[in-house]
C-alpha cells in the first residue's frame, strides 16, 4: 500500500530497522525529510500482521520516477513480497503517467539485479566508485513503462 502521512508515522521504526540494516542508516533520513521537511516521496510498503515487512521509496518529477530504496526484512525474503511491492509501483506509476522508473543498483548485489531484471529494467550504464563504505560500481537501470 502507498502510506499515508499516518500510516508512515505508524510503521516509521519498522520500515527505518528494515532499511537502515540495508542501506547504512539512509531510510531514516529519507523518512525524516518526508514527515519533518514535507519532502514529496512516495513510500509503499506491504504490511503483515500489523507490521512492515518491506518498503519502497519512490521520487518522482514529473512524468518519471526513480527507486530511491527498496527492501525486504531479512526474515521475509524470497516470499514474493518485494514483488508485491514493485507491482504496486507499476499500477501506481501507471496511473500518474509516469513514463519511466530510474535506478542504481551496487554492482555486487546479485539478488537486487536479478529482482529488478526480472520487473523488465534494462541495465543501461555503470557509475564508477559512485558507492562508499565499500567502494562500489553502481549499476544503472531503466525500465519504459
Ligand atoms: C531485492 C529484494 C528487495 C527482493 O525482495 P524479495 O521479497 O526477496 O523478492 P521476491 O521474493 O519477490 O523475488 C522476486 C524475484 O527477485 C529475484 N530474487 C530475489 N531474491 C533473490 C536471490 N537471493 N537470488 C537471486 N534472485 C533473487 C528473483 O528473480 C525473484 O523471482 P523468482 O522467485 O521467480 O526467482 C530483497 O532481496 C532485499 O530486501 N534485499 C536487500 C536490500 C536491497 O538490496 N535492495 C535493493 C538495493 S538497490
């Protein structure tokens, strides 16, 4: 489901722990700039048994987006919910007429290329040393709605 500003508040600690164990303390700070500075990213996230088990964060400008992050709590892996959660985006993107989703994916992360490759994004270009703590490659993709 696309959160709401409560909804957001309710499930921040859930979504932030999933996040900041993926991505190096990032999702509470994008999290922050949506609920303190009004930042307009759309957060998605698949909820079971009243908690977050996987989020999405989705920055849009005009007709395109860009997959800021996505993750999945480790326990819940591999059970379709990052799935769940890119089909959601594309029925969301498609009915705001956005024409394209935008990424970057660190090079060494098997899983997340193959998630996005197979919801149809095209590897198309490579950002070199663009990760820190390890350095990194990061891996463009796009996909055309
Ligand atoms: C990438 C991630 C979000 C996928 O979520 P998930 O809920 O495990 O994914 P799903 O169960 O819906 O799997 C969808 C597809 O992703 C791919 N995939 C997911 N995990 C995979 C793995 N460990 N190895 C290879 N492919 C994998 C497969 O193509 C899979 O389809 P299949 O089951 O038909 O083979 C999850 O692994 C995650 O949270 N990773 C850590 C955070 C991260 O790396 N995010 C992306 C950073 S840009």
């Amino acid at each position: 489901m696309l959160l709401d500003f409560s909804s957001l508040s309710k499930f921040r600690a859930e979504i932030s722990r999933i996040g900041d164990s993926a991505f190096h303390g990032n999702t509470s700070l994008f999290i922050e700039d949506i609920i303190n500075k009004k930042t307009p990213y759309k957060v998605f996230a698949v909820i079971r048994e009243e908690k977050a088990a996987g989020f999405l964060i989705l920055s849009t400008v005009l007709d395109e987006a860009e997959i800021l992050e996505v993750a999945v709590s480790e326990k819940s892996r591999k059970c379709r919910i990052g799935s769940e959660l890119m089909e959601e985006v594309f029925e969301w993107c498609a009915k705001n007429g956005i024409l394209r989703i935008f990424l970057e994916v660190r090079e060494s992360n098997f899983p997340a290329r193959m998630y996005y490759k197979k919801y149809g994004f095209a590897e198309n270009g490579l950002r070199k040393n663009y990760y820190r703590d390890p350095v990194e490659n990061a891996v463009l993709m796009s996909k055309k709605m």
